[in-house]
C-alpha cells in the first residue's frame, strides 16, 4: 500500500484528526496572507502574535486587568445563578405566579439590553460594579427560562405518586423536584454563562479605566494588532474554558437521566 | 379543569400583568415628580414621552434607523449566503460532518463580541466593522441549523425515494428541501435576532452613525429623557423586527 493510501485511509477513519488538518491549514493561511499581503499595521502573523504573548503579560497592567474581568465575570455568574435559581424556583413552582409572570420576564428576555447599556454607566459608574451588573441583566433570563421549563416538565405521574403515598411538600421538594433539577439547572448555568460572558464583555468594551476595555481600545488606536489580537485570544481562551466547566458539569450530571 | 375556573384564572394573570406595569409606571412617576430622584439619573415619564413624540413627529430618527437597518440587511444577507451555502456542502457528506461540524459548534461558543476591536481595526468605524461583526454572530447559527437540517433527514425517505427512481433534483425539491426547511428557517431567525443585537451592540461601542450611536451620543450629554425615549424606540424596532421574523418562521412551517 503506498503512503498516500494508507494517509488517506487514516484521514477517512479518524475525522478528529482531518478537524486537526483543517485548523493547521487555516493558521498557514493566516500566517502566508498576514506575511506577504495585509500591512502589518492592521494584521501580524498567528506565530508573531504567540511569540509576544510573553511581552503581553509584561505589560503593565494587562495582568490586572484580566484578573479584573475574571472576577467580574465570576461574581456576576454567582449572582446570577442565585437570583436565576430563586426567580425561576418561585415562578416555575406555582400555576398562578408562573401564568402571570412569566409573559414579563419573557418580555424582558427579548428586549435587546444593550440599548440600556450607558443607562447601566449612568447608575453603577464605570468600573466594575456596572460590569457586573449588565453581566446579571445578560446571565439571569436564560437560567430562570430554563429552570421554568425544567420545573414544568417533570411528570405529573411522579408527583402524583409521591403525594398519594403521602409526601409532604417538602419531601416531594427534596426527592422528586431536585433530582429532575440538576440537569436543568446546570443547562440554565450553561446559558447563563453564555450570557454573562455577553454581557460582561459588551460592558468592558464600551468604556473601561482599567479592564481589558481599556486595552484593546489602547491597541487598536495604536494599530499594534500584534498585542491585540494576543488580548483577544487570551480572552477568548477563558471564555472557551469557562464555557467547557459548565458543560462538562452539564454531561457529568446530567448522565443519570437516560430518556 | 373547568372553563369557568380556567377563565377566572386567566384574568387574574392578566390583573397581575397590568398591575405590575401600572405600579411600574405609577413608581416611576412618583419618584421622579415627587421624591426627588435625580432628573439625569431617571427622567420623568411625562418628559420621556414628549421628547418620544418630538422624535417621531420630526423624523430626526429617520438617517439613524436607515443606518442601522442597512447594516442589518447586509449582515444578514452575506451570512445567509454563506451559511446556507456552506452547510449544504458539508450536509452532503457524513464524513464532512463530521469533520466540520464540532469545529464550527466550537467556534460558536467563543464570544464574537471580543472581535469587535479587530474589526474595528480591519474595518474602520463605520458600517463595515458592523456588518463584519453581525455576519460572524449570525453565521454560525445558519450554517449549523443549515447542517443538521440537511444532514439529517431520515434515511427511509431517501432511500424510498431513489428506489422510485427520483433524479438529483427531484430529491432535493420533494424530500431534501421540505425536511430541512423548518430547521432553517430556526436557525435564520436565530441568526436574525443576534445579528440585530451585535449590530446595536457594535454601534452602542464604537461607531459615527445609527441608533446606538445615537442613544450614547444623548447619554454622554446626559440628555437622559431623550435618551430614554430612544430606547423605547429602539426596543419596539427591535421587537417589531424580531415578532416579523418569528411569525415568518412560524407560518412558513406551517405550510
């Protein structure tokens, strides 16, 4: 068998290893055109931009004001997953609050909050409290929608059960409603995490005095799209990282349930 | 469950609904008429209202809007385009699917927001940082719903309609195209709603004209109940928008 063949055939058996090929070839891509075409005012090769990643975090600042927006996106997904919790909890549990309520929040989840952005700076000033903030506003619709629906959709047969064995209300709480709400709670954390980092990062971006808001405006005045784009990846990387936790949460304990 | 008791249920929810905005409104009035908050911080409704009447009866809010929903119509146009074009080429193979499908899933949940400083850089501050950012957001839910539309049709139809001898064409127009046009048609709204909120969001941040532009421009004037009755607007634009796209969706499923 020659080696074509059997490169082929290796190709054909694992698609992890074609997605590989496909990623290699699209940073080649990047890196010929950045090299030989496009000014490197406007874009550096990926292999420049990895090189000064050091050079990066040597910049004054730039440690701190990451740490800044990690603390801004974790305090926000707390906050969010309590409020989102309690919210979607005491909507979902009861017929009446959920028919009358629910149409608001829902109404409120398709508003576009960005147009209420500078409302956010004009309340909780332009550091981090205004971060947190829009990042709640982004996080906590998404986790109460989706507790809602998780409450909603345990069936009615399990309930019945428990109650004409005689649980109380608690009891049913504790060992009908919580376990069917683990894996909805952590999906809702899923999209909750989506959401603050929406929110979060929209905030950072349109003003910042010492976040990462800050920086990339600094680098994208200075056209230094080197340091830029090492910013944007380094972001990036966390949010792909804290996206990942919440789902590997999800699968992990969500894998009891087999319907 | 009685129709009587269903009725009875139905307009209690509906007095809490009315009460929760009467009381919002009533509050809102009160505190800034009355209890003294900051008229920059929060606006009195009856200010907010006139200034909404100002804007609409002179049509200032005309070159902004046509700004914004030019960006939007091309945003959505290129991403339509490419996504649904792309997706069909990788739905024809399994193995592309494959390949492809877990690397744009992966794509989609990095938040495109953090491109909008390259953007801006690549692009400039007008339109085109706009467009580019709303065609990124919007194209990966087309191009995977375009995917798992026609990549996953039951395999029964196909093969029973090859059996009868369909040709390439008949395929896709009788069984390709129907099975996979409502999965579309979701990921085109889906595409539609957050290409409208990245165009809003890129105008909110850096731009020279539309109407995010506009309601950052009041608020850096501190013109709060201008400001206020601009996001109203923009909020009914937007809900209007994105009500158009879903009862499009909902009625073209339908059929």
């Amino acid at each position: 068998m020659s080696e074509h063949l059997r490169l082929k055939r290796a190709f054909l058996r694992h698609p992890g290893l074609a997605r590989l090929a496909v990623m290699i070839v699209l940073f080649a891509l990047w890196e010929i055109v950045a090299r030989v075409w496009i000014d490197p005012t406007f874009l550096s090769p990926p292999s420049r931009v990895l090189a000064s990643l050091g050079d990066l975090f040597d910049t004054k600042g730039i440690p701190v004001a990451l740490r800044i927006t990690f603390w801004e996106l974790a305090i926000a997904f707390a906050i969010s997953v309590v409020i989102g919790l309690t919210v979607g909890l005491a909507v979902g549990l009861s017929r009446f609050s959920n028919r009358s309520l629910m149409p608001i929040i829902l109404l409120l989840y398709g508003t576009p909050q960005i147009t209420i952005l500078p409302l956010f700076i004009l309340y909780f000033g332009i550091g981090p409290p205004s971060k947190i903030a829009f990042g709640v506003s982004h996080g906590i619709f998404p986790i109460i929608v989706t507790i809602v629906a998780g409450v909603q959709n345990i069936k009615p047969i399990l309930m019945t059960a428990a109650h004409s064995m005689g649980a109380r209300r608690w009891q049913i709480f504790r060992w009908v409603i919580f376990p069917h709400m683990i894996p909805t709670f952590f999906a809702g954390m899923r999209l909750g995490m989506a959401g603050v980092l929406l929110g979060v990062l929209l905030a950072e971006l349109y003003v910042s005095t010492a976040g990462i808001g800050y920086f990339t405006q600094l680098f994208t005045q200075a056209f230094e799209p080197t340091k830029l784009l090492g910013l944007v990846s380094v972001l990036a990387a966390m949010a792909i990282a804290l996206n990942e936790i919440v789902r590997r949460a999800e699968v992990h304990f969500g894998r009891w349930r087999t319907d | 469950m009685s129709v009587r008791r269903d009725r009875r249920d139905k307009i209690a929810s509906l007095s809490v609904q009315v009460g929760f905005l009467v009381a919002l409104v009533a509050l809102w009035y009160l505190g800034t008429a009355y209890w003294g908050i900051s008229r920059i911080l929060l606006p009195n409704p009856v200010n907010v209202w006139a200034e909404l009447k100002d804007i609409l009866a002179s049509g200032e809010y005309l070159p902004d809007l046509r700004v914004t929903l030019t960006e939007l119509a091309a945003a959505f146009a290129i991403s339509c385009t490419a996504g649904i074009t792309l997706g069909f080429f990788i739905s024809r193979s399994p193995y592309l699917i494959k390949v492809f499908e877990p690397l744009l899933a992966g794509f989609y949940s990095v938040p495109v927001i953090l491109f909008l400083p390259l953007y801006v850089l690549f692009f400039g501050l007008g339109p085109g940082s706009k467009i580019a950012l709303g065609t990124t957001i919007s194209f990966f839910p087309i191009v995977l719903n375009t995917i798992a539309g026609f990549g996953y049709v039951d395999k029964i139809f196909i093969t029973a309609a090859r059996s009868m001898g369909a040709s390439d064409f008949q395929m896709f127009r009788y069984v390709l195209l129907p099975a996979a046009f409502p999965v579309i048609l979701t990921g085109l709204r889906m595409g539609f709603t957050v290409a409208l909120l990245a165009i809003l969001g890129s105008e909110t941040i850096a731009s020279l004209a539309g109407l995010g532009h506009r309601i950052v421009h009041l608020a850096e004037a501190m013109e709060t109940a201008r400001m206020f009755a601009y996001i109203a607007f923009v909020v009914v634009i937007a809900a209007l928008l994105n009500t158009a796209m879903s009862t499009l969706e909902r009625r073209a499923k339908r059929r």
